[in-house]
C-alpha cells in the first residue's frame, strides 16, 4: 500500500517546524522538512510575534515538502502555543502583529478583573488555571485601556486559526486552542457567553467554534501557485500544541501522568470529564480541552524556559550546548539551592540567571554563583515540582496513575527523566520527542479516515517510535529536599 503524506507545521515560541509525516502500514514515519527560529519581537516597549513572517516560514515549508523532497502532501494541519491571537479588521486583514503572552500589558489585568467578576465565578465558569497572559485578561486589558485596536476588530483569531486562516480563507475557531482563552465552558465546545459579556468583551470578535479534526478548507489557489501544490485539505488539527503532543502519549490504558516537556512543562493527566471545584481552583489547575473531547487535567510548570533563558543570558560568555548544560548540573551539588519554578518573577525577568540568585536570596539561601549551581538548581526543583504536582493531581483526580509520560523535546534529556523517576518514586517512560508534530499528523490522518479513533492514533506511536523507561533509584535524600521545597 502507498503511504499517506500530511504535512504538519508546528510552531513553537523558540522554533517552528514543517514535518512530513508518512503513515503505512500503522506506521509512521516523520521527515522535518524545514526548521526555522521564532522569536518574540521587542518593539516600542512591547513583546509581539512576527506572524507574518511566520507564515511566510510555512509556505517555504510547503515549496520546500514538494520541491525538494517530491512530495505532494494529503493535506497540511498548524499547531501552536495557546492563548495568543491576532485581531482581522471588517475586510478580513490581519491589522497589528499579535502580542506575545509574555507581555507585561496584562501585569495586573487579573487583579483589576477580579474587582469586577470575582475570581470563583471566572473559574467555576471557564475551569482554567489563573495565568495573567490567558487571552481572558489580554482582551480584558484592551477593554479597560479602550485599546483602538479593538475598536476597529471585527474577529479575534488564535494564531493556529489565523494560519489556517491564511491558507484557506476559512476563520473558525479550533476547540483544544479555544480552550486555553479561558472564554469557554468547560468540557463542552460553548464560548462562555455570559462571563465574556461581564468582561465587557465583544461577543461578536469570536467566530465559530469546531472539533479538531475538522477539514476546514482547502489550500488556496494563490498559495497553490506560489508552492506549486495542489489545493488539498487544510485541517484545524488539535491546534493547542500541548492537545496535540498528549493525544500522541503512547500508553494503551488511562492510569497515566503526563509531562509535556518544551519550553513549558504541562503535567496532568487525561480526562473524560473536567474537574472543576474548590479543591481545583485553590490548586490553580486547568481543564483544556483536548482529542475527542477529552479534558487535559493540567498544570502549567514553567519548564525548559528557565533553561532556555540562562543559556541566552549566559550566550556571550559562553554559547552552551544543552547537553553541555545537563553536564554541568551532573557534576554540580545537589539540592544546594532550591527554587520555586512557577514564581511569577520567572515569568519574563529579562535576566534569568539574575532572577534565581534574587529569589534565592529572598528566600533566605545563599545564591548560586556558578553557571553548574544555577543549572542543577533548576533541574532539582522542575523534579521537586513534578513530585508536589502528581500528588496533587491524585488528590484531585482520585484516579490511579501507575507511571509518567515524557513526551515532547524535554524528553530527550535523560538526566531530567532521571531526578522526575527519583523524586516521584514513579516509573518515567520517555518519548516521543516530536510528540507534538506526531500528534498534529494523526489527527489529520483521522480526519482523512486514514485512521478511525485516538486508540488507534496511540497505537501507531507505539508501532513507531522507540520509549525509554527510567525507574526510580533511591541515592539522594529526596524527601528532604521536598520539605525544603514545600516550605519556599
Ligand atoms: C506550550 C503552551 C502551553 C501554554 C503556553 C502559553 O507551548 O502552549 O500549553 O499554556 O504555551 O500559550
């Protein structure tokens, strides 16, 4: 039998992708066709993402998948980072740059909210974790700041819809990315129409809400031309990333974790139904939506980012490799210093490595001085956090969970795999590394009917992509180190 080609662009906010994807015989095989950087953009004081030149990346995947490689992809599908949109104007034009959710407009938008609609009423309605960048306080802040901008907004497109949008023509409004806004009703494909008036929000800016899965178009003419490709299906795949990378999670029961390991962690587990009540939101935990109307129980841990930024803080003194950074927190103490990764400092301080002595100082620690200390420290307490998340997730949950899911970029480094099975006492499977890409794919496999249901997706990630299973080992004092950490 010939395989099957869809092309996924997944985009993240340090890189994006364009994978090929070729599914035969329940096996798939993935080809990165095309990798390019993503940036936030500074500009006039505030973070944006250049949207355009994105798209422009995406169309060179494209021309690149048929030009080069000689194929002709079934059909293309865009998944991205949550809660970030652009606004279209009456004429359909995209009008401004979106902003970036680490923009420090929203710095009090949740504050200023809960003066109006208290915070129990905004969770009980929307079941989503408090984050000041969720597109709830962004459009709120507009409204309170009478932005223009939103003035002269006819609809609002969250970025995954605004590519497909720029492919096809069609403006919709993808479900498990829809979800991250924190505008809609839990478990259920409904804007939360009430709680979106009180904000003061324009009803009319949102468009029309569809499963992932859903062939919303096909490529248009003009881009056929550009890329020399057919105008095949464009698919609103599980748009949200993280949907995208946990629908690809290759268990064959449901008694599992999850940690979704990139530039954030999202650890949780996966649910027929949301939980949303007191205990969830004292927790601060999120119902996303995800495949097949399944509930993303999760939290967002702040993960590879605190990486990510000492290395480019770090960048001119000496341009690590990761694995070069991972070395360096082997060889360093453990437990020295411990963080809270989640303190809303780290959220975008501009200096990372900076940010972690400060915090350690007003924690009542001495600061780590070398890079091997600031590193190990992060790694010690992204473990330390995962530990203090599962158990919350089985408070919550009451659901048996007999391991944990690595998925993602993140789970290419062992040594983190290592302190999660050590600090959570679990079983640590690791892989996929391109669960995102791969979940992307299998989505729009399904909703070509090359594949009938998620069962089956997770079957084919089974049949394609090695795993690596990491126990626990009881060296280090783990159980002090967490009274350490829960008392930060
Ligand atoms: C991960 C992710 C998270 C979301 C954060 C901001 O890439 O999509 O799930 O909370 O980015 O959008």
């Amino acid at each position: 039998m010939q395989g099957k080609h869809f092309l996924a662009f997944d985009l993240g906010a340090s890189s994006g992708r364009a994978i090929l994807g070729t599914l035969q015989n329940e096996k798939l095989e993935l080809t990165e066709i095309h990798r390019f950087e993503n940036q936030m953009q500074q500009i006039n004081g505030h973070f944006f993402w250049n949207i355009f030149s994105l798209f422009s990346e995406l169309k060179t995947g494209l021309k690149k998948c048929i030009q080069e490689h000689g194929i002709q992809p079934d059909s293309i599908g865009v998944d991205t980072w949550g809660v970030d949109f652009v606004h279209l104007n009456r004429e359909g034009m995209i009008i401004s740059l979106p902003f970036a959710y680490r923009d420090s407009r929203t710095d009090t938008a949740m504050e200023d909210l809960f003066k109006e609609i208290p915070a129990e009423e905004v969770y009980s309605q929307t079941g989503i974790q408090f984050m000041q960048f969720n597109s709830l306080f962004q459009l709120f802040s507009m409204v309170k700041e009478k932005s223009s901008l939103l003035d002269i907004t006819d609809k609002v497109l969250f970025m995954p819809d605004a590519l497909n949008y720029l492919f096809s023509g069609k403006a919709v409004t993808e479900r498990t990315i829809a979800s991250t806004s924190q505008l809609l009703v839990p478990g259920e494909m409904k804007w939360q129409h009430p709680l979106i008036e009180k904000a003061g929000i324009p009803a009319s800016i949102l468009t029309d809400l569809v499963e992932p899965g859903t062939i919303i178009g096909s490529l248009k003419e003009e881009i056929g031309k550009e890329t020399g490709s057919k105008a095949v299906p464009v698919i609103a795949v599980a748009g949200h990333d993280t949907a995208s990378a946990i629908a690809s999670v290759p268990a064959e029961g449901d008694d599992f974790a999850y940690i979704s390991s990139g530039t954030w962690s999202l650890m949780g587990i996966e649910s027929p139904q949301p939980f949303v009540s007191a205990q969830s939101l004292e927790m601060n935990y999120t119902n996303e939506g995800g495949v097949e109307g399944t509930t993303r129980f999760l939290k967002n841990i702040m993960g590879m980012w605190l990486i990510q930024e000492c290395r480019r803080a770090w960048m001119d003194e000496k341009d690590y490799s990761w694995d070069e950074m991972v070395q360096l927190a082997q060889e360093a103490e453990p437990f020295k210093y411990l963080i809270n990764p989640d303190d809303s400092s780290f959220l975008n301080p501009g200096n990372m490595p900076e940010a972690i002595k400060a915090f350690c100082r007003k924690t009542g620690q001495e600061e780590p001085e070398s890079h091997a200390a600031i590193i190990r420290c992060v790694y010690d307490s992204l473990a330390l956090k995962y530990r203090f998340t599962l158990e919350q997730l089985r408070k919550i949950s009451q659901k048996p969970i007999s391991c944990i899911h690595i998925i993602g970029g993140g789970a290419n480094n062992r040594f983190l795999n290592q302190l999660t099975a050590d600090a959570t006492g679990m079983k640590v499977i690791a892989g996929p590394a391109e669960a995102t890409a791969t979940g992307n794919i299998l989505v729009q496999a399904k909703a070509l009917g090359a594949l009938a249901s998620l069962r089956e997706m997770r079957k084919v990630v089974r049949n394609s992509f090695p795993v690596e299973e990491f126990q626990p080992q009881a060296q280090l004092n783990w159980d002090k180190a967490y009274r350490r950490f829960k008392q930060l």
